[in-house]
C-alpha cells in the first residue's frame, strides 16, 4: 500500500513590538534577569491587562497578508493552568473567537502550487523561562530548584495554525520558510528561530495514499530547525506507516524534541486532554478593529513573497525562485540585469557565501562582474563578489584581470607539465582519465589560477589522446 | 474638639480649608477614636502615619504603596504592594490621605466579615452582632466614628449590604465608571469600587473623587456627565418604580418591610409618582446565576496566590506540592469552596451548562432592568432582608448566608448603579434603603438619596455611642 502523510502545523511568532502585550514593560531579551518586570507581568494583586495596539495592529496585518477574514469582534479568554512560568496561573489567548480566520498562503514548489489552509491567527503572551536546576535534562521533575526569568512573560506571541494540508515534509519545509519570509518582511517579527522568536509544532498522522480518512496523529515538538523539522517528519512518518503496515495502531502522543541537541532522542508523553477551563477574559474588552483601520492596513502591505515567488518562477525554476524569496535576494536579482539564470545562481551561491548585504549593491557592477564571471579566476571573483558591496565598487578592475586563454600562452606550460609526469601521463593512457583533473591543477598552479580551465581541459585532452595515437 | 462620630467630610474639608483644623489635628482625632473603640469594633486591620490630608480608610484590598494588603487572607499577610490603586491615587490627588486599611471577609467573599482571616469585625450598632460584609470593617469604621469616610468594595452587595447594616450611606456604581486597577480582584465582571459614607452629598463628593475612565483599566469609561453633589428636598417629576418581587421576597423581616414602606411614602410626600412594577426572572434566577459568575471568576483570579512571588509560601517537596501546601493553609473554607465551586463550572462539558447560561441569564436580568427603567427613573427596595444579624449565626450556614444579598444581587448582574440610605430602625437596628438606576444614573440616585435623607432626619450615630 502507498501511504501519505499528513501534515498540519501551529506557528509561534514573536512580535517586535517595543512593549509586552499587556503592560508597558520594554521586550529586551539581553538585559539582567527580571529587569523587565512590572506588577502586570508578574501578576501582582490588583493589576491588569491592558492590550498593544500596535500587536493588535500587526496581527490584523498578518491575517491580511494570509488571506483571513478579520473578526469584527474577537475576544480574548483565559486558558487556566498552573505552572510557574505563568504568573497569573492563566495565559491571555483566544479562543473560540480569534482575530483571523480562515486564510490560505499559496506555496510554490516544482510540482505545481499548493495551497495551505490557514484555520486561523490569534494574539497570545508568552511565558516566563523556566530555568530547572539539578535534573536531567533541564526538566522540571526532581528539580532541585527552579529559577524564573519574567522579562518574556507577557510578550506578544501570534499563533498560527494551519489545516492538516501539507504532503510532504519538503512542503512543509517551504510553507515555514514561506511565512516566515511573510512576517519578517511584514516588519512584524524577526523570525528567528536561534532566538526563539519563531517556533512551531508538527501534527503528522499518515494514510492510504487518495483516501480522505484523519488518522491518530502525533505532535512533535521544539523542533529547533527547517531541516531538522523535515527529518524529524520523514522519522515519525516511516515510523507510523511501520506500525499500520505490522498491523498496529499509532497511538497520540507528544514527541518533545530536545532544544539543545538534534541527536538525542525525543521524549514521549501521552496527551493528556488537560482541562484549561476557557472564559471570556472579563478584565479586557472585545477587539472590534474598526472597517477604516483594516483598509488603511491593507494598503500598507508590501507586495508578499508568494506572490513574487510565483511571478519569479515563470522565468527560473521553483526551487530558484523560492530560494531568492526567502533569502530576501530576490530584490537584487530584479535589478541586476544578464541572464536571468547565471544572475540567480550566482547571487545563491558565490554571492550568498560573500555575507555581503544586498542592499549595499550596485546592481549594474555586480551585472557586469557575473557576465564575465567565467573569464575571472575563481579566486578573483570571489574576492570581486566580497567588495560588491563597497560603495565606490566598480567591476572594471577585476575584468581587466581576465583568464588567459591564449593557446600560444598555455601551450608551452601545458608541454612542460606532462614532461614532468610522465608515469601520469602512462596511466591517463592506460585508462585512468580520471587523472584529467591532476593535471589541470598543475597548469592552474603554475598559472596561479589564471588559465581558463575551459582552454586547459581542451589542450590537455588533445594533447594526451593526440600523443596515444601517435604511438 | 473634633466629634468624629458627627464630622462628615465635608464638614471636613470645610475646616480645613478655613483654617480652623488642620489635617494632622483631624488624623489624631480619629486615630485617639480608633485606639478607644477598635478593640472591640476590629474595623481596622491596620493604621497609618499620613496627615497629609483629609483621612480616608480603605478596604484592605485597595492596593497601597508601601502598606500592606491583605485582601483579609492570610495567603497575602505581609504582602505590601509596590503601586497604589488608582482610586488610591486619585483620593491623594483630591486631598486625602490614608488613616487605615479595614478588615473585610477573605477576598469580599461573605456577607458578614466573619470570614475575615484575621477575625471579625463587630457591628457598631450591637458588637454582638455583625456589620454586614465584605466591606464591613469599612462600614463599621464610618458608623463607629473610626473614619470620616471608606471605600468599600461591591461584588455581589458587599458595600450596600454592610452600609445597610450599619446605617450609613453606601454607592455600588455603575460597572466601569470606577477604576478596578490596583483592586485585590474577586470577580471582576462584577467589582466595584464605592464610596462608604455618613451623608449622600459626602457620598457624591467621594465618587467624583474616584469615578472615570483610567487607561489602566480596559473595562472604564468616561462619565456622561458631571457628578453633581446633590441639593434639591423633593422629589417632584420623579417616578419611583416598587418592583414587587423585591418587596415581597421571602425572609423579608417585618421591620425591615415597615422601614421601607414608610420610605415609599415619603417619595411620595416628597412629589415623586410611585407605581408598582415587576422583576420576576431577575429576583429568582439573580443569585443562582451570580453563585455560577463570580466563583468562576474568582476561580482563575485566585489562582496566582501560588506561593511563587509573594504572600505566604508553605515548602513541599516539588512544585505541585508548594502549591497544595501554600494555598491549604493560605486560603479559608469560603475561598476554598468558591474555587472548587468556579472551576467546576468552568470545566470542559459543564461550561455551556454553567458558566454559558449564567452568562444568557445576566443579558436577561439587564433586559427586564432595562424595560423597568423605561417607566420608572429609580427602583426601590430594601436593602437586606434583615437588620444585622448576630455573630455566628450564618457562620456555619454558607447558604443562608448568600441570601443576605438576594436584593442586590440582582441590578449588580446587570452592572447598574444601587445606592444604600439608612431609613429608620427595627427592633434598634438599622435599616437600609435600596435605590436602583439605569446605568450612569448616578446622579438621579444621589438627589433622590439626598432628598429622601433630609426628610428622614436619621440620626448615624450609633444608640449606644451618642
């Protein structure tokens, strides 16, 4: 039997905004602990909530940017638990009422386009951090003591979650990289999962391959990265499909990953159904974001990525296209003129490797520096991609410096390297042309990297077979 | 001399401002009170050293700077807030100055203040008897000369109710006119700061002080208009709705009903139009919809007394454990049943059933209000079924002790404003007086409570103190 996984996602994005969610505590990370506290952060007597507008404002945003519809009356609840990276003992969230629902974000991939189902966006605070002291591990159980950091408590949180569309882990992997190009050029987030300011969890069930039955499906979570998510989803997949194909049953159950290290394995927990006895949060009133406020958003959106994605692939590949977007260099590649291919590939990867910032380009100069990039040693046009960036760059000087390739030039090199080698020169005739590349490192070193590799492969073939049969 | 069981406040603020008393010289006056009768009244959890201005007792959950605040639990002794309250500040900012903190049933939960944590307070009128609750050590402390004026706290009754039971003049606003930012939260749908005082004109003077919108606060509002301090003797134009289930409610004592009818007839006299008029389905499904609210309300806001970041912390060998430790011994019994009583109502597969249709009934009671208030400018009822009763003689009857409120609980689920004038004595007792408006009406009940008040000539001060 063909089995196909199942894949949904839940997606926490941090909001940069400059203050908590519900008080005037500045959202600093890189300060003392507990330097960024106040009596609503900490949940002291008395005090309350009291929403950002500006999180309220890029929430609508992001909801717009994914096609929801924005409620006209959303509502924040208390979601009840203890636990002491919750000061409250409740976390502000919503909860049946969300700010955006019902969205979609389109993912370019090579098989055509697939669309991911958006079930809704929301506002949230985040916790505390926990730090436990003197178990395994770093977990609460057989702590010894456990020290709490509320600098995060209180800092605004949007949880995505999507319907159960994905495919493949490889598409999940595009729709995260997607989105989260989405918020970052949104202005909303920085999105980086090292700091913790985008996380996310995986639903993964499988089933027969056309069939459109919801099987158990287990989660997984703190995946720590893109790549680390896809095999950690490709792993449970095989794993569930072994279980069904020995005759089992997938059982739920949370797979939580540890943050620190890829390698170890993931602990298992079965869900509990915990009960967070939801109400209406009665110390806030409802978000009604008047019609005038979304329209005024709605025009202040950038032209997404998906969007450019789809309009990048017509001239390259998906893949390409994809990686310009969410590299964020796709806005050079536009403006670097020559071949749109040889433009994409080269700002992927020589230019990619150089860290320099694209924004500091001028597009014309790298255009003439990637035109000629083949008659430029390889050395040079690195050290050329490098500059790139300088603001007084002209190509001019590296072109100048181009390849030799003048046969009259290499030819005499080329004589004196073979001479050299001659039990080399026996086995490449013996059959080990493999051997091609030993010598074209010599004339490259000789040359100090100024031969056109072209030019010196085509002499050396010659040259070899040419003296085989003239024996 | 300063008599401070007669000294409004402001008679108060008159002599200070003519020169004839200064502050410091009001603080020792009530403070000499306080050391002469509190031992036996127990109004004050505790007092302090602030002359700076005209004084004031708060309930002990109106959070202050520097000054501990107990909420009446133990789970909070020796918390001290590091903010104050809003309405505390706004009381600094309009000339007042703090004498005391008042002992008040654990978390406002109670009708009697028997359920303080740091024993109860006794009813000026008869210290064998209670001063009503949860804001009885503010109630008593005004009845009992120990404060020119309080703040008190109304969830369910608990400023009307004790104000009644003491004989003086007790204001539940209209939800969301009064800051709640800085307030030890009980149910916060249903909190309300109000004034607690010996005159309606003082009563007026002290929610000016304190009412409007506070950005700290998402639920205020802006007044609608002005809080004017009341003048006018008669009611003329006035029209006095009698809802009859409010009257005729069942455990009404036959003084109490004698009180009130003869209050009607002064409205009345006064000029007003009196009619009967009808709350069936607010009066009986009022206080089994308030018992299912606030509980699931205090439920989650009495969940932070964890033992985590201040107040009482018991050790146990885990987390779970502290937990357990620190809130058993922190918490009293009604607490600890409201919280088992709230979060069973807010559990999955109970909500719909509980929390959800408690919520529809309120939309009800407010519409029947609402359809009320297009006859009648005010409503009226007694305040309490019954005078103060004696100590311990609820304590061990939880639900004979909610039917205290069975007549204010009612416009409180709707969020309106309920005013509370004493109205004459039975059996030696007070008794009080309930007026009801729409919401922001509060300066309908103030003129109406001022008028009535004249015309009545009760006497605040305590038979036995005078």
């Amino acid at each position: 039997m063909n089995w196909e996984p199942v894949i949904g996602l839940e997606i926490h994005v941090h909001l940069k905004t400059r203050t908590k969610m519900f008080c005037r505590c500045e959202v600093e990370y890189s300060v003392p602990e507990n330097s960024r506290t106040c009596p609503v952060c900490l949940a002291y007597p008395g005090s309350l909530p009291v929403p950002n507008r500006k999180a309220v404002e890029w929430t609508v945003k992001l909801g717009l940017a994914l096609g929801c519809r924005i409620a006209e009356h959303a509502v924040f609840h208390r979601k009840n638990y203890f636990y002491p990276d919750n000061p409250k003992a409740y976390q502000i969230s919503q909860y049946d009422q969300p700010m955006c629902v019902d969205g979609r974000l389109v993912v370019p991939g090579s098989e055509g386009e697939s669309e991911v189902g958006i079930v809704r966006a929301h506002l949230e605070e985040d916790a505390a951090k926990n730090v436990h002291l003197g178990s395994a591990q770093g977990r609460i159980a057989g702590a010894s003591a456990t020290l709490v950091d509320f600098n995060r408590a209180g800092t605004p949180l949007v949880e995505i979650v999507t319907r159960p569309d994905l495919r493949s882990s490889e598409e999940a992997r595009r729709f995260l990289q997607l989105l989260r190009q989405t918020v970052v050029e949104l202005g909303i987030s920085d999105a980086e999962m090292e700091k913790g300011s985008l996380r996310f969890d995986v639903n993964v069930s499988v089933r027969p391959s056309g069939s459109d039955e919801l099987r158990t499906r287990t989660e997984l979570k703190n995946l720590n990265s893109f790549a680390f998510a896809a095999r950690a989803i490709e792993r449970e997949v095989e794993r569930q499909v072994g279980i069904y194909e020995s005759g089992g049953e997938v059982e739920q159950e949370t797979l939580h990953f540890d943050p620190g290290s890829e390698s170890a394995p993931p602990l298992r927990s079965k869900e509990e159904a915990q009960d967070y006895r939801y109400f209406p949060e009665p110390d806030l009133v409802p978000i009604e974001p008047p019609p005038e406020l979304i329209e005024r958003l709605r025009g202040e959106l950038p032209e997404l990525p998906g969007a450019r994605m789809q309009r990048l692939a017509a001239e390259l590949d998906h893949d390409l296209a994809a990686d310009l977007v969410t590299s964020g260099r796709d806005a050079l590649y536009e403006r670097v003129p020559g071949d749109r291919r040889a433009v994409a590939n080269v700002l992927m990867n020589q230019f990619a490797a150089s860290g320099v910032d694209s924004a500091a380009v001028n597009p014309d100069e790298l255009g003439k520096l990637i035109e000629a990039r083949s008659r430029i040693p390889r050395d040079r046009l690195i050290e050329a991609l490098a500059a790139s960036g300088e603001p007084d760059f002209t190509a001019e000087g590296y072109l100048a410096d181009g390849l030799v390739a003048d046969t009259s030039e290499l030819e005499p090199i080329v004589d004196r390297i073979l001479e050299a080698n001659p039990g080399q020169v026996e086995a490449y005739r013996g059959g080990k042309e493999g051997l091609l590349g030993f010598f074209v490192g010599q004339v490259m070193r000789e040359t100090q990297g100024k031969a056109d590799p072209q030019v010196v492969n085509e002499l050396l073939r010659a040259k070899l077979t040419g003296y085989a049969s003239g024996l | 001399m300063i008599d401070t069981l007669r000294l409004t406040a402001e008679e108060a603020f008159r002599l200070v401002e003519r020169g004839e008393v200064s502050t410091a010289e009001l603080h020792a006056a009530y403070l000499a009170a306080i050391a002469e009768r509190d031992d036996e009244l127990h109004a004050y959890l505790r007092t302090v050293d602030d002359p700076q201005g005209i004084p004031i007792a708060f309930k002990d959950l109106v959070s202050t700077r520097g000054v501990e605040t107990t909420a009446g639990s133990r789970i909070l002794a020796g918390y001290k807030p590091v903010f104050d309250a809003t309405v505390a500040t706004r009381c600094r900012e309009s000339g007042m100055s703090l004498l005391g903190k008042t002992n008040m049933d654990e978390f406002a939960m109670g009708s009697s203040t028997e359920n303080s944590g740091f024993g109860p307070t006794k009813n000026p009128w008869d210290p064998e008897r209670v001063p009503g609750g949860s804001s009885g050590g503010s109630a008593a402390a005004v009845a009992g000369g120990l404060a020119p004026w309080a703040l008190g706290s109304d969830t369910g009754g608990s400023v009307k109710q004790p104000a009644s039971l003491c004989g003086i003049v007790g204001l539940r606003p209209t939800y969301g006119t009064v800051s709640r930012y800085g307030i030890v939260a009980f149910a916060s749908s249903l909190d309300q700061i109000g004034p607690m005082t010996k005159t309606v004109r003082d009563n007026a003077l002290l929610y000016r002080a304190i009412a409007g919108r506070d950005p700290m606060d998402s639920t205020t509002v802006e007044l609608p208009e002005a809080v004017q301090v009341p003048d006018a003797l008669d009611l003329k134009g006035l029209r006095v709705g009698v809802p009859k289930e409010l009257n005729e409610a069942e455990g009404i004592e036959p003084g109490v009903n004698e009180a009130a009818d003869r209050t009607i007839e002064l409205c009345r006299e006064l000029g007003a139009e009196v009619g009967e008029t009808s709350l069936p389905r607010s009066v009986e499904f009022g206080l089994a919809c308030y018992y299912l609210v606030a509980p699931a309300e205090a439920s989650s806001n009495l969940a932070r007394y964890d033992g985590v970041r201040y107040g009482l912390r018991v050790e146990g060998a885990d987390v779970r454990e502290m937990y357990e430790k620190t809130r058993d011994a922190g918490f009293g019994d009604e607490p600890k049943r409201r919280i088992m009583l709230g979060a069973y109502a807010l559990s999955a597969g109970y909500y719909d059933a509980y929390y959800g249709q408690a919520q529809k009934v309120r939309t009800v009671i407010a519409q029947e209000h609402a359809a009320a208030f297009e006859s009648f400018d005010v409503l009226v009822s007694p305040t309490s079924p019954t005078v103060a009763f004696r100590l311990g003689e609820k304590a061990e009857n939880p639900l004979a002790m909610y039917l205290s409120d069975v007549l204010t609980i009612p416009s409180n689920m709707a969020g309106l404003p309920g005013l509370s004038i004493p109205c004459g004595l039975s059996e030696g007792l007070p008794v009080g007086f309930q007026l009801i408006g729409p919401q922001f009406s509060e300066n309908v009940l103030f003129r109406t409570g001022h008028a009535l008040e004249r015309a009545i000539g009760f006497d605040v001060v305590p038979g036995r103190l005078r």
